[in-house]
C-alpha cells in the first residue's frame, strides 16, 4: 500500500498539472465538480479524454505508475 502526498486531494502535483498550464482553472473546476459529485472522474476540457479523480485513486491504495495527472500518491 501506497502513502498518499501530503496535499489536498483537489490539488494535483505541479509535475503532473503545471500551474501555467493555459486550462488549469476548468481542469481544477472539472475535478472539484467531480470529487463533489463522487464520481470517478471527468471529461478533461482540454482533451475531451475522461481522467479519473484523486479520491479514485486514493481508493485504489497503490500507484499504477502511468503518470495520471491526479494521482495522490506523487511526491516529486
């Protein structure tokens, strides 16, 4: 079993959503609607692809290691 970072579940790791990134507002207001909503995850407004929450993840209790964007267990 995998530790979760020590951040936010709302908060992706910068490595894996640059805060510069030009959509980084709706992909964070998508994400929080999602978490809010419990689902699994969200149609991501930049590549219409379906990308699964940081709360589904962390249910997991393990990283896949396929670089998800909202992955709780990324520390660097």
């Amino acid at each position: 079993m995998d530790r979760p970072a020590p951040r936010p579940l709302h908060e992706p790791h910068p490595s894996r959503l640059p805060l510069d990134h030009p959509r980084r507002d709706e992909i964070i207001a998508a994400h929080a609607a999602a978490l809010a909503a419990g689902e699994a995850g969200y149609l991501d407004p930049d590549t219409g692809l379906f990308v699964l929450t940081a709360a589904f993840h962390a249910g997991r209790s393990t990283c896949c290691g396929r670089g998800c964007r909202h992955c709780p267990y990324v520390n660097t």
